[in-house]
C-alpha cells in the first residue's frame, strides 16, 4: 500500500532506493524494530545468508533455516524476530504478532519441544542502526521509502522476491526503481 506520508516507527518497513550507493542495503526491505529520538533498529529481512543457525551455536538444539544478514552494525552477534511472543519472555512487540527478542534458555526449550518451527522464527546476523535524526535526513534525501510492515510476511515471503513486492505496491511513480541495476556503470 503506497502511503507517502508514512513515517518511521517500530513495526514499519523500510525500502531502499535502488541507487542507494550502500552495498548494506541493496534493494533491501528493512523491517524497523525501534525508533526514537535517540535513533533507530531494524533487520534486513531480505538476504539469507549461506549457513544455517546450527552452524554458528554449538548448543543450540537443531533448528531449520538459514540465519539473515540483519545489517552491518554488531554483525558478530545474532538476534532473532519471532512470532510467539506468548511463549517467550523478554521480547519487545514490534507489529502484527511480531516481536524482537527474548530470552534464550525458554526459546531452545520451545525449540526442542517442537513448539517453535522454522516458520515462527528468523535470526540475523548484525542489525541495522541510525543515529539520532540519521534515518530522518535519509528519509529526506528519498533513500527510503516508509511502507506498513503487514505488506510482507518475513517468516513465509520468498526473501529473493521481497524488494520487488513491496515495489509493485508503491503504484506508477516508483516503477522505474523496478528496473534500476543495482550498479549503474554496468547500464
């Protein structure tokens, strides 16, 4: 749904401008976490990643799915969006059922109790960060474009397809970003 007006706060994506000139966010859809005047969090929800999580955490119990890219800051650590806030303490709400965190002892026991699947939960590798009024100047350059999260589903989309669905539902104007190379000296 294409909303010009839309500002940032937790629970809204992000869509990069396919010039960004930031390889971090090549045609990415970053789905904000939180947002003050402090600055603000989100993960890249389109860029799986080539390992899986079992990979990276020795005692964790076995769990499908790659890990995400969620952005260039603190990318030694790994964070997690889930959607069973009831089942796990300590999240912070973001939008839609969707919630950013929690604690880990509870979560592998889900997970070995087969109460959490693949599908109800993606982890990331880093994070995305502004500063204070960082993402706003970047807004007004018209580096982003602000669209309601429930436009995608970060647990079931196809994160190859992402960037382009959220596109086609922007309308006329922004089109020509369809078909925009993500390096403009191979046109």
């Amino acid at each position: 749904m294409k909303n010009e007006s839309l500002l940032p706060q937790a629970g809204r994506l992000l869509i990069a401008q396919p010039l960004l000139g930031d390889p971090n966010f090549d045609k990415a859809v970053v789905l904000l976490t939180d947002h003050n005047p402090q600055g603000s969090v989100g993960f890249v929800l389109n860029r799986p990643l080539s390992f899986n999580l079992n990979e990276l955490l020795i005692d964790f119990p076995p769990l499908k799915g790659v890990v995400y890219y969620g952005g260039p800051v603190r990318d030694d650590s790994l964070f997690f969006i889930h959607r069973k806030g009831d089942l796990i303490p300590g999240g912070q709400p973001i939008a839609n059922g969707w919630h950013w965190g929690g604690d880990l002892e509870p979560l592998k026991e889900l997970i070995r109790s087969e109460l959490i699947q693949t599908n109800d939960i993606r982890f990331y590798l880093g994070y995305s960060g502004w500063g204070a009024r960082q993402l706003e100047d970047e807004l007004e350059q018209k580096s982003w474009l602000v669209n309601e999260a429930s436009s995608v589903n970060p647990f079931t989309d196809k994160p190859g397809d992402m960037w382009l669905q959220v596109m086609r539902s922007q309308g006329e104007e922004f089109s020509i970003w369809l078909n925009a190379p993500s390096d403009p000296s191979l046109n």
